[in-house]
C-alpha cells in the first residue's frame, strides 16, 4: 500500500508538473533569497562589520528569523493553494476507500518532494542572485568591489537548518489542517462560503482602536529620533515596528466592514453609480483574506522602510564623499609650481578641469576666537581667508550656487556642525589684519568641503581687493579628469608630495603620511567604504526579497481567484455581458486589490523616514534631500509593483477566457 | 430476496439556530439486491442529500442508514473507508477521474488498493472494459477521451470490486443526449448481466425510464413510487411524467 501511494506522489508530481510550476517557483525562489541572504551575513566584510557594531549584528539575526518566519506564510499559503486545487482530487481518493491518514501522507510526501528539489535548485540561484546584486550595488556606489560573495559551508549549512525548520511547521499544520476534512468539504470545495472568525464587536471598535495604535506607535518612534547625539535604542525601535505591524492586521481586518458602513450609509450614495457593487464585491473580498492582506501590507511597509534606510545611507556615504573629495583630485602646495603633478596626471588621464587658487592667513583670528564649542576648535593657528571669485569658480564647478557679497562685506562657508555654532555666536563685524572692517553677510554650509580649509572647518570670503597685503597660505590644484581616478593612481601620485610627516616603524622602514595635500576621489570612495555600505546593501537587499515575495503572493492569489470565479464570469457572458465589460470589472477589481496594500505603507514609510531624517540630516547633502529619496523608492517600488500587477491582469484575463 | 439497502425515518437539517433547511424529512425506503432504483424531485427537493447520507459522504441528523445489514450511522471514520472500498462505488455527474492516471489506471486504482493480485486485476479490468465497450482507451488519460468515456469509465471502476451497491448522482448531467442515452443502456447492462444493484438520482424522466423502479421525492419526503414491471419503456416513460405532473416544480420532462 505504501508503496503504492509513494509511487502515486512521485508520479502526481511529474505529472502535474504544470500545476505545480507556481508553487516550485515560489518556493524556489524563497529558498534562493534566503540561501542569498546567508550568503551575504556570512561574506567576510558583513561579518567584520558584526563585530564592530553589535546592533548591526542584532538587526541582522532579527531580518533572518523575519525571514523565515515569511517564508513559513509563504510556503504555507501556497500549499494551501496547492491543496485547493486538488481537494477534489482528495476527496476521490477517499471515496475510493482510501484512508485520510494514506492521503496526507501521499500529500505531506509530495510537498516534501518538491520542497527538496527547489532547495536544490535554489542553491546556483541564490548564489547567482547574490552576485548579481552585489554588482548593482557595486555600480551604485561606484565601488571597485562592496562584497565578496564565496560559497560558505556556514550559509549551505544555515539555509538547509531553515529549510528543516519551515517544513517542519509547514507541515504539521497541513497535516492538522486535513485531519480535520470531511469528504464533503472535499469534494463540495468550490461552493462553500469562506468564514470569517472575527466577533462584530471587535470589528466595529477594531478599526479605530487599531489607528489610534498605529499613531501611538508612531509617536514612540519619533521620540527615538528626536535629539541629535543621543544614541536610539534598538528594542524600542523593534518594539514600535511590532505596534506598527499590529496596527496594519488591525486595520485589515477591520476595514471592510467600517468601508461598509461609511460608504452605504447615506442611501444617496448607495445607489449613485456602481459605489454598491464595488463596495460590496471589494469589502468581502478583503474580509476572506484579511490576513493575506494584512502580510502584504506588513512586507510592503518593510520595502519601503528598507529602502529608506538603503537611501539615508548611501546619501551618507555620498555626502561624506562630496565633504572629502568634491573633485577627482585636489592637490596642495606650498608653492604655485604644479607641472611636476601634472605632467604625471596627464600621462594617465584626460583633463576636463583645472583650477589653482590660494588661501589667505588672517591672525587676527575674529572668528577662531569665537568658537566655544571644544571638539569644533581646530588645529591651525590662524583663520583662512579667499577670494570671492576663487570660492565661485570652485563652487560652479560643483554645479553650486555662486554666491554674492559687496565691498564691505564678507561670508563664511564652513561644515554642517561648525554652521550651528557659528550662528549662535555674534560676529557680525570683523577687522583683517590689513585693517579693513568687513560686515557680516551670511554663514552657510552648502558646497563646503573638507580640504577647503583643512583643520579648521571654516573660511572666511572676502572681496577680491581685500586680500591685499594678507601673507598667502597654500596653493590648491583642482582637477576634474573625464576617467575615473583609482586608488593606485593616487599611491603613485603621493611620491611626488612632500609627506607631511615620516615616521620608522617597527621593522625600521620608513613609513611617510601625506595628511592634506592629497585628496583622489577614487582613493576616498575606496577607504570609505564600510558599514554605510554594506549597510545600505544589505537593507537594498531585504527589500528587493520582500518586493519579491509581495509580488508573488499578489500573483497566486489573483490566479487561483479566477480560477475559482470562472464560474461567476461564465454566468455573466451568458447574461449577455459584453466582453470589454467584463474585462474593466476586472481591470476595477484587480486595481482596487493592487491599491489598497499600499496606502498604509505610504505613510508609515514617509513618516518613519522624517522621523529619521531629524538624525541623519547633519551627514546628508540638504535637511530636505529625504523627500526625494523617499519619492525615488516609491516610484521604483511602484514601477516593479505595476510589472506584477500587469502579469497578473493578463494571467487573470487569459484564465477566463480559456 | 436479500435487502441490500434499508433506510429509516433518515432526517438531515442543514444550517444552525434561526434559518433551518429541512433537506431530508423522514424518509424510509428499501432497495433489494439486483434492483435498478431512480431517485426523481424537483431541484432542492433533497436528491443529492439523500445519496450523500447514504454514500457516507455526509452525516444524518438522525435516522438509520443499513447496507448490508451493517448501520453506516455508527461506524467510524476507518470502519467507514474501509466499507466504501468493499461495499460501495460511485458514478459522479462530473466524473471524478484522476488527470494524473489513464483510464486503466483509474479503473484499477481500488483494486490496487485492495492489494489484489496483479495478474488478476488485469484480466478484470479488460473484461469489463470490453463489457462497456472502452477496450480501446485503456492507455489514454482523462483529458483525452470524451464526456461519454469517461463516465462509461467510471462505471467500469465503480463495478471492478463488485460492490453491494452503486450510487449515481446524475450521471448524465454532463452529457449530451446521444451519449446519456448509451451510458443508460450501459447501466442497465449493468444492472441485467452483471446483477449489480443501483440507485440513481436523476432529475429527467428520460433517464429514469431504464430503471425498474422510480421513488418520488418533494420536500425532503417520498412522495410516490412506481414501478416498471412488465411495461415497455414507453409506457413506464408516460407513467413516470403523469406522476411528475401531479408533483409540480421544475422537472425536465425530457432529456
Ligand atoms: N451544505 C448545505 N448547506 C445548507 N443547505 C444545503 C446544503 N446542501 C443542500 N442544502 C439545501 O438542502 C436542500 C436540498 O438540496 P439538494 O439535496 O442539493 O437538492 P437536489 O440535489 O435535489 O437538487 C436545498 O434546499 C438546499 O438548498
Ligand atoms: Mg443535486
């Protein structure tokens, strides 16, 4: 007998093959992602990173087992509707005599099967897709290489413990699921109602009580983010993540019926247009698989919010490149004589700009007496003065506004945290040492750079002729080249500076530090990398897998209805309904169900990422660059969004019609 | 004469507190072994519900179901899996074949389970099959053969572990006439030469005119019952519609 019913699985899996294909893509591509993500937690940067910041270590343990946790729902709701399918089929079998208990193990066989051969497969996957998004990444931030991805037994090892796990509980529930069957319920599958288990009471109150958990959720969160420098707390943050989750199967759940009630309560209303039927067929629809719902919401909110979070830090590492090296090459001097340096450039690159400009020394340091802040006292001796039209050119070339001062006037740029205290500060006056009296103009931040005034985080501007008589200080080489500079190139370069200082080491070689003089882009964005962005990889990696799995949900979902509503819209042709008709009913439908998992997430993900931005905006470009982070990751994330939903409609369209 | 089917003041109400549908009122009826039995209503007269509690697919509310001589009401769920692999087969409207299984395979799949021999199950399935005239699809799939076909092959599956009783529930609902007329013949064919004993439900005198006895059902109770004796085809056809206009509703007089 068992073998028998072992030979009927492995025969049902061959030959529906077809039927299976959406239930082996799905699960092959969970186990992929997951195989990736270990691959990725156990590549030697991610790892080095662990143990520099524990939090980052924590987060990545909570993604894994979050992880796990949706493909367990996944693998569970597509057995689910693999057992749909074939209840008929079940309900055969035991009306031929054969025992449930045969039957679920004939069926906890298969899935078992296939379960394993996509485990198979999805190894090569994964570890391509890994590779593949590491390269995006790569090309993102324009890095030599971000990680390195290596088949490790630890990942291989880890991926088959889930894979062990998750169909351990996959399968006791489907087991516990169809020793409950009837052969009734088997066989008259397709007519009955779906239930819905929630007591009225809690529907009418629930609605609301889960908004008002949602804001408060909020509100905990916004608190973590309120002062700069104080450090947020992770548990809270977790826990806040875990209000907002309830939150979103709170108001699932309980929407339809609040939909209901506001929109058919008014009679006028009731009757205006199809408002009654789109409401009625949308509202139980969502009702009968609020739960379904309510886990895309939850993994869309977790997109948007990684991408966010992917965003903040590569606008980070971007802002931390534009402060160190907003050119290809700056290169200092105390004399004007660069033809050494250049001469060297030009062998190896094509100049598309070159500008030379030098700074002043004013040692009656007006501003450098003013700062009071400790950590913001820099090293030099003196404040650094330059010219208006040399601070112009350099800051069109980094397509920065110029700026504008008259005769009597001076400005100063300077950092993000030396703007703050300087503002506070009363400088409205200042007298050079050549004796000319300057009023303030303004002080400002944008387009600042490191290397401008090294040491000291500020310059003073100051009108062309006023700079008569100031003893000079360096001069400054700034080049743009049309290739991108390397790291090497900026080793070979650095023997023709004079080092700033050399020290023997220990094995009595002579090791010499070049601290200002030398600044290469490809140098700073190589040295750079690191946690910010392996951490905007990772988080850019979480959210293309949740993007993957929302999609693929929406699809089996959407398919396996109209298989089921097929019947529903044969009636309706035969009504007399025309075709174009019945597709926009269709077309309405699948929109409405497309839409209404993206309206909490919309939110959740805006507001969490301004809460954010109060910290991060002292490393970022601008205080309001979010906003357009957050609409790019929108619209990507509506652009793949609309691919599924396009897929959907056809595949839905093409079951009807059949 | 041996009773293989008795049924006793058999009540099903369907639905909890508030709206109860009474789908099987009290009913008692009994079917001997080599009767052809049509069970005949209006739809929602309570057909299907009768010959699911009998075919053990649905419970009775009360009432006693014996075939047999066992009480199918008391068993539990193994005894009754086991009784439905030796003592009953099903013909269902819409076939229930497995896609993934050819017609042999189907046909064979309760003998199989019944741990027969091989050889033996060879041989009987292609003698029943040459009996229903199906000899010549034995290695194609379902999807591959007509409606009629298909259900001439499940009743070579209903008949290969010679049941008690076979349960049709409107077999020829899904077939056009010419075919429904040939899978009638086949059952009484069936029922003549091979002796088996069926009960039917059917809501077209057509079909319920190649049986020899035809019970009436009207909301949940029997309400008539004829039976063909020596009558022509004919005769008990007209009779059969002369009872289904006095029971009013939407019976199809002809198929
Ligand atoms: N699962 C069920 N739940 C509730 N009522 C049912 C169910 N199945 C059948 N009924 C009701 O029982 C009555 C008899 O149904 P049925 O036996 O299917 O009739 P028939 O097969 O003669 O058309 C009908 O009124 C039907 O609505
Ligand atoms: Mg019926």
């Amino acid at each position: 007998m068992l073998i028998l019913l072992n030979k009927l699985a492995i025969r049902n899996v061959k030959r529906s093959i077809k039927d299976y294909v959406i239930y082996l893509i799905t699960v092959t591509l969970a186990f992929s992602f997951l195989f990736a993500l270990n691959l990725i937690s156990n590549a030697k940067e991610v790892l080095e990173l662990s143990d520099i910041m524990e939090n980052f270590k924590f987060v990545m343990i909570v993604v894994n087992i979050i992880f796990v946790f949706i493909i367990c729902f996944l693998i569970n709701y597509t057995s689910k509707f693999m057992f749909q399918k074939r209840s008929k089929e079940f309900g055969t079998y035991l009306i031929l005599g054969i025992k449930k208990n045969q039957i679920t193990n004939l069926f906890t066989l298969e899935n078992f099967l296939l379960g394993i051969f996509s485990i198979i497969l999805s190894f090569p996957l994964g570890y391509f897709i890994s590779i593949l998004l590491s390269f995006a990444m790569m090309n993102i931030f324009e890095l030599p290489t971000l990680i390195n991805i290596n088949m490790t037994i630890q990942s291989v090892f880890l991926t088959i413990l889930s894979f062990s796990l998750i169909y351990f509980f996959v399968l006791f529930f489907l087991r516990k699921r169809m020793k409950k069957l009837k052969i009734y319920d088997l066989l008259y599958f397709e007519k009955q109602n779906e239930k819905t288990k929630i007591p009225p009471t809690m529907r009418h109150y629930g609605f609301l009580c889960s908004l008002i958990l949602g804001v408060a959720a909020f509100l905990l969160f916004d608190a973590q983010f309120k002062n700069v420098g104080q450090e947020p707390s992770m548990a809270i943050i977790l826990i806040s993540l875990f209000f907002i989750i309830l939150s979103i199967y709170g108001v699932t759940v309980t929407l339809s019926d609040f939909l209901v009630k506001m929109i058919l309560k008014k009679k006028k209303r009731k009757y205006k247009k199809d408002y009654l039927f789109i409401t009625r067929t949308f509202s139980s629809k969502i009702k009968t698989m609020s739960f379904t719902m309510g886990t895309l919401t939850v993994l869309i909110t977790l997109t948007l919010i990684a991408l966010n979070v992917s965003s903040l830090m590569k606008g980070m590492f971007e802002y931390q490149i534009k402060r160190r090296a907003p050119y290809e090459m700056i290169i200092s001097k105390t004399d004007m004589d660069f033809s050494e340096h250049l001469n060297k450039i030009k062998e190896n690159y094509t100049i598309t700009d070159q500008f030379i400009y030098q700074d002043y020394q004013d040692t009656n340091n007006n501003i450098k007496m003013k700062i009071q802040k400790e950590e913001l006292q820099g090293w030099k001796k003196f404040d650094e003065i330059i010219k208006l039209s040399d601070i112009n050119t350099l800051l069109s070339l980094q397509q920065k506004e110029t700026m504008h001062i008259n005769n009597n006037e001076f400005s100063i740029l300077c950092s993000k945290e030396m703007e703050k205290e300087l503002k506070k500060q009363e400088i409205q006056q200042i007298t050079l040492t050549n004796g000319i009296t300057l009023q303030q103009k303004e002080i400002k931040s944008d387009g600042y750079f490191q290397n401008l005034s090294f040491g000291l985080g500020y310059i003073i501007i100051v009108p062309d002729e006023t700079i008569k008589d100031l003893p000079s200080n360096n001069s400054h080489l700034i080049l743009n080249t049309k290739e991108k500079t390397t790291e090497e190139f900026a080793k070979e370069l650095l023997l023709l500076s004079n080092p700033d200082f050399c020290e023997k080491n220990d094995y009595g070689y002579e090791i010499c530090y070049s601290l200002a003089n030398l600044v290469v882009r490809g140098q700073e964005i190589a040295n750079n990398k690191g946690m910010l962005t392996i951490c905007s990889f990772v988080c850019f990696y979480i959210a293309f897998i949740f993007i993957s799995v929302v999609g693929t949900i929406l699809a089996i979902q959407s398919l396996s209805d109209s298989t089921k509503y097929k019947y529903r819209y044969t009636v309706l042709k035969k009504l007399g309904v025309k075709k174009e008709a019945i597709q926009k009913t269709i077309l309405k439908q699948l929109s409405l169900f497309f839409l209404f998992p993206i309206i909490y997430p919309f939110l959740v993900s805006f507001f969490s990422l301004y809460s954010m931005n109060r910290i991060f905006q002292i490393s970022l470009e601008t205080n309001t660059i979010y906003i357009s982070y957050f609409m790019m990751n929108f619209v990507l994330f509506l652009i793949i969004y609309f691919i599924y939903f396009l897929t959907t409609y056809f595949g839905y369209k093409k079951n009807i019609e059949e | 004469m041996e009773t293989i089917l008795k049924i006793e003041q058999v009540k099903k109400y369907y639905g909890d507190s508030g709206l109860i549908t009474k789908a099987l009122n009290g009913i008692d009826f009994t079917v001997e072994k080599g009767e052809f039995v049509a069970i005949m209503g209006a739809s929602g007269s309570g057909k299907t519900t009768l010959l699911n509690c009998i075919s053990t697919i649905d419970t009775v509310t009360s009432g006693y179901v014996l075939i047999n001589q066992k009480d199918i009401t008391q068993m539990n769920e193994d005894e009754l899996s086991d009784f439905r692999r030796t003592e009953l087969g099903f013909i269902f409207q819409d076939f229930n074949l497995l896609d993934t299984l050819t017609i042999e395979e189907n046909i064979a799949l309760s003998s199989i389970i019944n741990h027969q021999n091989e050889n033996d199950i060879e041989k009987n399935v292609s003698e029943i099959a040459t009996r229903l005239g199906i000899e010549g699809i034995l290695k194609k799939f379902p999807y591959e053969v007509s409606g009629g076909q298909k259900q001439r092959c499940a009743c070579a599956r209903a008949l290969i572990h010679s049941p008690k009783l076979i349960l049709a529930d409107e077999p020829t609902g899904a077939l056009d006439s010419k075919a429904s007329r040939m899978l009638l013949e086949t059952m009484m064919q069936m029922n003549q030469e091979l002796k088996a004993t069926i009960l039917m439900v059917t809501h077209d005198a057509f079909s319920a005119s190649f049986v020899t006895r035809v019970l009436f059902l009207k909301d949940g109770k029997i309400f008539n019952e004829i039976r063909k004796g020596e009558k022509t085809r004919k005769e008990f056809f007209d009779e059969i519609l002369d009872v289904l206009t006095l029971l009013g509703g939407d019976v199809d007089l002809v198929k």
